[in-house]
C-alpha cells in the first residue's frame, strides 16, 4: 500500500508517518523543504525516538520524498496511483496544496482509476478534510467533481500527539511523546477497506474532535499564554507554577463542564482523560518553547476556536466560563517578537480600540461578551 503524505515535518514523520510505516505503508513525503526530501531520498528510512524514560527508538523505512515547489508533476503522478492521501502541514497551507490535490484526482479520472481513495487532513482544526476538499473542488470542473463525488472521499480526522520543538543534527530525526490518537470519520470515508491499526475510526467525530480541542489544544494555549504572562519562556518552567497549572485546571474544568454537557461524556472518565493531558503538559522530556505553542493568537482567537468556541457555548448553557474568559485576556496581550501575528495583533491593539480588535479578530456579534473580554484585557495591564 502507498501513501502521499504532504508535510514531511515534525507532525508529518513522527506520528502520521511513524503510523502509516508501522500498517506497512509506504510513504511519499512531499514537502517544499528541499534538505528534508533530499536527505528521506538518500537514506529511505528514518528514526523516531519517544520522549519518555528509556528513549525508545522506531525506525520508519520505505519512504522516499518529492519537492512539490520542484517536482509538481511528480506529485501528480504519485496521487494518481496512490492507495491513499494524508496531510499535516498546518491549516493555513491547505489551500496551496488543493491545487496539486485537484490535479492528482484528474489524473485518476484520466488513467480510468476508479480505486476509491480517502484524503485525510490530519490538522489541529474542526472539519480539515471537509475544508481541503472546499478548496479541491474549487479548481475541478463539474465533470471532475462527479468523479470525485464517486470515487474520493475527505473524511474529517481528530489526531494528538504533542512534537516539541526538536534540537537535533539530524534533520530526520524526531522526537515524540508516546502517547497518540488519530480518530477518522468513517462515514465520509469512500474505501473503509484500508483501516490502519493505531487509528480509531467513529461514525461522528464531532465529540473526538471538540474533546480534543477544548481540552488538549485549549490546555496547551493555556499554559502558554498564561506562562507568558508570567515571566516564562517554556511550557515546562510554565506549569511548575502553581498558578499556571491552576489556570490550566480551571480551564480544562469548564471546557470539561461544557463537553459533558454537550456529548454526554462519563464525568469520571472525562477527568481521567484530563488528568493525562496535564500529565502530559507535565512530561520533562517534552516541554516546549512557550513563544511556539503561543503563535498565531488571532487565529487562536476566532469564533469558532479553542477559546472563544467554548466561551461562546457555556455563556448558552448558563455555565461558568471565567477561567477562560481570564485567559484570553492574557491572550491579547501576548506580545511574541518572532511571530508575525503576535506583532500584528499588538500593532491593531494600539490603532484600534480594544473594542474594535476584539470584534475584528474574534468576529462576536454578542456585546456584552465583547465588554467582558475588553474588561478581562484591560485588567491585565
């Protein structure tokens, strides 16, 4: 079986292809960084090592790479034959690769391939194969697009597994947490005959997704934003300061309080998954730089993000939402100078309003929740 995988980064080989290598795959890395496809092409094989007491190592064989910016036919031709299609390149790329997608399914229609295959966007976002197959299908035809109702599907995937930032010699070389969870929608998916071990198929992903994101993700920003705020650089110096880890506890408790609510969660079980999240904050071996689990806040910011998302239903269902409201005060002020929207959101806060900026970035229609934000915001100063 083979796999194209676009993002041949930290996420792409430590769990999506360490995953994919482990069901027998092999993988096609795509990927823009020419030093990376060079050296996958050399070696064809690569080492993931898991960051926990004893370094495990697990070495990945049978991939070789393709420079999309270099080689696009060759992209092209390997999505023609492929078994199947994966990502994990950050939301925001999707739609520069849609295009190669799109050219890679006209070519499946063209050599009469009617193989069904999947598309699995493995992104930290609600409903990314949904959103990549928008994008494929901007640039298909309306005889290209009955193809592909047919014989393609882009089942929403819901993946965790935390990759800190990585020091190493080798650019191959990735060091991840051991635990992981990929869940794969399995009522959009067109060929469920290709099911991989390690990897949880559900007939709604939604709860796999929400509970993801408004614990994991929304834990993670927590610490970082909250750590920041308070002087620190890591997210392992971070959640040692029992203010911090007390910040992280009320936020997963109201994110928690929400998910329940929502999706009937077992209240026990709920905790249980909590309480591994913060142990996993906790890891030594994994802690991250905060200035990266922090970038690109007004992204983090949007209505339908990890903070304001969660915010907006528990203020419907009458539950408390204060820890996070607090945190987004933080939020607004995280001032990062090497990420670009940390600068830009910084830049707006002081040519606007604090009013104006919460509207903009956050795109809440309700005015009192807009009031409590600028009240959290201005608090913090």
């Amino acid at each position: 079986m083979n796999d194209v995988h676009f993002g041949a980064g930290n996420i792409g080989r430590g769990f999506i292809g360490e995953t994919l290598a482990d069901n027998g795959f092999t993988i096609t890395f795509v990927d823009v960084n020419e030093t990376v496809i060079d050296e996958i092409n050399k070696r064809g094989t690569y080492e993931v090592e898991l960051a926990a007491e004893g370094h495990k190592k697990i070495t990945v064989k049978g991939v070789n790479g393709i420079n999309n910016g270099k080689e696009p036919k060759k992209v092209v031709d390997a999505i023609a034959k492929t078994d199947l299609v994966t990502t994990a390149i950050g939301p925001k790329i999707l739609p520069f690769i849609a295009p190669l997608i799109a050219d890679g399914i006209k070519a499946r229609q063209k050599a009469n391939n009617t193989t069904k295959l999947d598309v699995i966007a493995c992104e930290n976002m609600i409903g990314g194969s949904q959103f990549l197959k928008g994008e494929v299908y901007k640039t298909l035809s309306d005889d290209d697009k009955k193809f592909a109702d047919e014989y393609i599907g882009f089942p929403n995937a819901a993946v965790d597994r935390i990759v800190p930032i990585q020091k190493h010699d080798d650019p191959l070389f990735v060091s991840v947490e051991p635990f992981k969870e990929w869940v794969v929608d399995e009522s959009q998916m067109k060929n469920p005959s290709i099911k991989l071990d390690g990897v949880e198929y559900a007939e709604s992903l939604d709860p796999f997704i929400e509970r993801k994101l408004f614990s994991v993700n929304t834990g993670h920003a927590t610490v970082a934003y909250t750590g920041k705020f308070n002087g620190y650089e890591t997210i392992g110096d971070a959640i040692k300061d029992e203010k911090v880890l007390n910040q992280l506890k009320g936020a997963l408790a109201e994110t928690g309080d929400l998910l329940i609510h929502k999706w009937n969660f077992d209240p026990a079980t709920h905790k249980a998954y909590q309480e591994k999240i913060i142990g996993r904050f906790q890891n030594p071996y994994i802690s991250d730089d905060i200035a990266r689990v922090g970038r690109t806040p007004i992204r983090k910011l949007g209505f339908d993000e990890r903070f304001i998302r969660p915010i907006r239903e528990l203020k419907e269902r009458g539950l408390d939402y204060s820890v996070l409201l607090d945190t987004v005060g933080m939020m607004l002020r995280f001032d990062e100078p090497a990420d670009d929207e940390s600068q830009k959101l910084q830049a707006l806060l002081k040519e606007k309003s604090v009013e104006e900026v919460v509207k903009e970035v956050t795109n809440l229609k309700d005015q009192d929740l807009i009031d409590e934000i600028v009240k959290s915001y201005n608090e913090k100063a």
